[in-house]
C-alpha cells in the first residue's frame, strides 16, 4: 500500500507547474469575458456613485384611521424592496425614517422614473366590466364609445397554453339585456346598465317574484336610490375632465370594490380616455403570478401574461363569459391599478383554465412594470410622494479615498512585515497576493452585469479585511515548512509534509470566515450585505489562491538552489531557524536470535 501512495505524492511534486499554467489560463480566460462584456470596473452602490432618494408619506385612506402601524409600513417596505429589485435593481436601499415614512435610494444608472412608479404605486389592482368609455373632452351623449387602444383595442385572451372556452354564461355584467347604441342614447344605456344587478341569478328572480306586497314597496324604494345615484353618477362622468391632472387624481377615490365608479385612463394615442366601471368582478389578489413576454407570433409587442388562483380564475372565467355576449363597449373589462384604467381588452368568449393574457401597444417597459405590480401584490397602504432628490457621491467619494488610503497602509504593513520576517519567501506571499486580488477585482467586475452586485463603502471594507485573511493562510504554511526545517529535513521534503497539516489549519479557518460571512449575509440588510458578500468571496477566493497557487509555486521555488540551499536571504535557512544537524533518522534497532532459542 505504501508504494502507491509514494507514486502519487511524487507525481503530484512533479507537476506544479501544469497547476500554475492552469491557474494562470483561469485569470487570463476571466479578464478576457471581463473586457469582452465591457465591464471593466466594477459597478458602484449610491454612496459611491450617486442615484436618486425618494421619500413617500403613508397617508389615511378613508375607513383606515388606524392602518398607520408598524407591520404594514414594514410589509411596505419588503414589497418596495422586491418591486425594485424587480427591475433589475441591486443595492436599492429601502428602510421607514419614523412613524410615516420611508426612504428609497436607487443608485445612478437605473430608470428613476420607472422606480418612482415601481414603489410609490399602491397597486390596488381590480378587474371591472366596462359601462361606457370615451375621449375625454368630447360630448358623452353624442360621442361614440371608443378604447383607450382607439381603434385597435387590446384584447384578453388565454394563453397560448390553454384553449379558450366557446361556452358562455347566461347574463351579462350590466344587467338580462344590454342596450343597443343604436336604439339608446348613450346616457341612457349607461343609467340602465347602473340600475341593473350585475349579478342575477335564477333563484333571486324566483324569490322577488313570490315578495310579498311590503317586500315590493321596499324594492321600489332602493330603485328609487338606484335611480339618483345612477343619475348623479352619469352627471358626474359628463362633468368629467381627465385632462385636468386634479379631476383625474379624484375619479373613482374612496370607491369600494363592490360600487360602480369613474375612471380615467391614457390610450395609444396618449389621449385621455373617461369611463363609467361596474363593480370589479376580479381583484389583484386572485393573480398568482404575471409575466412580461414578447410576443413572437401573430402581431408581435409585449405582452402580459397572468396566472390566476384557482378561486380567481373560475371568477374570471365566470367574468368574460357574461361580457362576451355584450356589445362594444361594454364587451370590455378595464384593468384598474390604483384608480387608472391601464388596459381595457375586449373578450369575445369566455377565457377558461386559469391563465388569461393582455396583449395592446404596450412598450417593453410598461410590460416589465405591470407584471411586476401584479407579481409582487399590492401595498398595504397609500403613499404619497414627499420629495426626490439627486444624492451625489461626493461624500461617498472622500470616504472611499480614505478608506483606500487606510487599505493601502495596512497592505504596506503587511508587506513590510513579510520583508522583514520572512525575506525571500515573502516574495511568493506578495505574488499570491496579487494574484488574489487580481481575481477579486474580475470577479467583482464581472458579478455587476451578471447578478447586479454593487461596490458600496462596507463592501470595500470587506475586501480590505480579507488581506489579513489571505495573509494569514501564508503565514500557516510558511511556518508549517520552517518547523519541518527545524527538524532537520531539507526544504523539498519538508514543503510536502508540511503541507497537509497547514492545509487543514488553513481550511478550518477559511471555513470559520465564510460561515460567519453567510450567517451575516442571511440575516442583515441593506449595505451590511455587501460586507457580507465580499467577505465570503475573499474567503473563497483564498482557498483557490493558496491551493492552486501559493502551494504549486513554492514547490517550484524549493528546487532552486536560493530556496532549496538554504540561503540566508531565503527565510529558510536551517541555521536561523535552529536547525539539529545531522538530519535525524529513526532506524529500528537490530534483532538478534539465540540459536538456542530457535
């Protein structure tokens, strides 16, 4: 078993220089993809490179004096953070500053307007028939009904996954019979479709047919209020301007889900479209999970793509099978997201199998950011924007030039300290540091495009922490080789059997960093997590330089007469180290027979 054993051992100490032409082909392959991806310095957090800070106010809703508390601000808070980071956003900063606000930064590079809407939008999401609709600013008796989409109106369908239904339901939203524009002024079918139950039901029917005399007058009488507030809403959407930026914020503000309301909306021609909705039929917590995807078949745009809870989506089924046998408009459901119509498809049939898709002019981004707010669900709270500000990296520039400059003293300390103590071995320390940190600067460069990691202050400073790291696994090694020197052994046996005792010192410690890096990672937030971060790739990164590094070259280093001699400038010269010549051998003592005896 012995010989083996010696076989191997001697083949690997024959080879360290293919471990160091490999690991050399490693650095040169990742600074190649570094300059290849055009990401040549590693991308900076707001503090060092500037962004844009937003405070929102949570503001009382009517009905919700006391929805103001710590939970929802904090629930806010974990929506806002995975909206942006949505987008592809990293290092965003979100945390509450008292009782009502919170802070959003976003560093300088991002689409600070598409962040503004991503976290200040309470993404109250309804789906609700639509009753009428028209542009804004036409005469609403004369003028006809017309999408936001104008002539092209976005439709809904099921996804391309799932076939839709022919069957269709019984009713419609607006009532047993839809007025027709042609017969029917258009204030009129409004009123009607008003008064009328969106939902009825064949045992309703039955039940107000056996009423009784009382049970008629009272019905009577909620027709009556059914008349005024039908009435007064139709006087409302004719009053209406959504043009005017104050009318529009105050369409449909403080309408339960189960009311009808006005809303105002932007169509493809950026023309401001006014509607008259009927009760939302769907709301934004039956969507399990949407999508943004480009649609490559038939007309190709962006596309949103919706997956709906199992009670969501028999709902919505149950939704489009009474619109579909509407006339246009009313042949349309809107899409409400915080009291603006961001889409109003048409269906023709009713959608079934949970899965629906909205397809219309939307842009890339407006996909993006749909699918986002659907995704992640809404706030639990209303908010309102306080203030944005510009933040420079000016101060974050001074602290980052101090905190190098500290870097910079410490890792000529540590030099310093190799040249004096362990003189020519200190060369392969400094190369293996080099070497390390030529390979956390790719990495790090390469990480900003590929996961959207930052470089903030604490991330800098766990870099610089990691020196001390690195340099202590040499200082484990190095001192393992002296000891064997101080044995007696010469510098190449004692290079290998040095080495299996520093490389478990060396690993436990490594592993001791990084767990500690992960725990910190895990439970922190904010800029803690760049330290974290940095802390456990350094760590890792040193692994990798003292294995396949650090180790082949001192190998390499003991053939050489200035090493393997034992020159006084080498840091390894037996008689500074206190060496017991000559070199010590156990021998067995000699067994002797009695001739007798045998």
């Amino acid at each position: 078993m012995a010989a083996p054993k010696k076989g191997r051992s001697a083949s690997a100490q024959s080879r360290p220089g293919r471990v160091l032409v490999l690991m050399l082909i490693a650095i040169v392959a990742l600074t190649g993809a570094m300059f290849a991806s055009g990401h040549t310095t590693p991308r900076l957090g707001i503090d060092l490179a500037g962004g844009t800070s937003i405070t929102l106010t949570a503001v009382t809703e009517p009905g919700q004096a006391n929805a103001i508390n710590p939970t929802n601000m904090d629930t806010a808070v974990e929506i806002m953070e995975r909206r942006v980071n949505g987008l592809g956003v990293q290092e965003a900063e979100v945390q509450t500053q008292g009782d009502r606000n919170i802070i959003v930064n976003v560093p300088k590079g991002t689409d600070s307007e598409q962040a503004r809407e991503q976290v200040g939008t309470t993404a109250k999401l309804y789906f609700r028939p639509v009753l009428a609709t028209e542009v804004s600013g036409t005469d609403a008796s004369a003028a006809p009904s017309t999408s936001p989409s104008g002539d092209a109106s976005p439709s809904a369908s099921a996804s391309p996954d799932e076939s839709a239904s022919d069957e269709q339901a019984s009713s419609s939203p607006s009532g047993d019979a839809t007025p027709s524009a042609s017969t029917t002024t258009q204030g009129r079918a409004v009123t009607e479709a008003l008064k009328a139950d969106p939902t009825p039901s064949d045992s309703a029917s039955a039940s107000a047919d056996a009423s009784a005399s009382a049970d008629a007058s009272a019905s009577e009488g909620a027709d009556t209020g059914s008349d005024q507030a039908a009435a007064q809403l139709q006087e409302q959407y004719l009053a209406l301007d959504c043009t005017v930026a104050d009318q529009r914020s105050e369409a449909g503000s403080g309408a339960k889900p189960t009311d009808s309301t006005l809303a105002c909306g932007q169509n493809a021609q950026g023309q401001w479209q006014k509607y008259i909705l009927g009760p939302a039929e769907v709301d934004g917590t039956d969507v399990d999970d949407a999508e943004a995807l480009f649609d490559t078949q038939g007309a190709a745009g962006w596309k949103v793509t919706m997956d709906f809870t199992s009670k969501g989506a028999d709902k919505f089924a149950a939704t489009t099978g009474k619109l579909a046998q509407n006339q246009s408009p009313q042949n349309q459901f809107a899409i409400v997201l915080d009291n603006e119509v961001v889409s109003d498809p048409y269906v023709n049939q009713s959608i079934t199998g949970g899965n629906a898709e909205i397809s219309g002019s939307f842009t890339q981004e407006e996909a993006q950011g749909l699918a986002n707010m659907l995704s992640y669900g809404a706030l639990p709270l209303s908010f309102k924007e306080s203030s944005v500000t510009t933040v420079t990296a000016a101060l974050g520039g001074e602290q980052l030039e101090a905190g190098l400059i500290a870097g910079a003293i410490g890792v000529a300390l540590v030099v310093l300290y190799l040249l004096i103590y362990y003189r020519g071995l200190s060369f392969i320390a400094i190369a293996s540091l080099l070497i390390s940190a030529a390979l956390t600067y790719v990495i790090m460069s390469l990480l900003g495009p590929a996961i959207g990691f930052a470089l903030n202050l604490p991330a800098v400073c766990g870099a610089i922490v990691a020196i001390g790291i690195t340099a202590d696994s040499f200082i484990v090694y190095f001192e393992r080789v002296r000891d064997e020197v101080r044995e007696g052994r010469s510098l190449r046996p004692a290079v290998e059997r040095g080495w299996p005792r520093a490389r478990r010192t060396i690993l436990v410690s490594d592993f001791v960093s990084f767990l500690a890096a992960a725990v910190l990672f895990v439970v922190s937030v904010g800029k803690v997590q760049g330290f974290a971060f940095t802390l456990g790739l350094t760590t890792l990164l040193d692994v990798v330089v003292v294995f396949f590094f650090t180790k082949p070259l001192l190998t390499l280093m003991a053939r050489t007469k200035f090493f393997g001699g034992g020159h006084k400038w080498s840091g390894l010269d037996p008689k500074r180290l206190g060496a017991r010549p000559p070199l010590r051998r156990t021998r067995r003592p000699a067994v002797t027979v009695d001739p007798k005896e045998a």
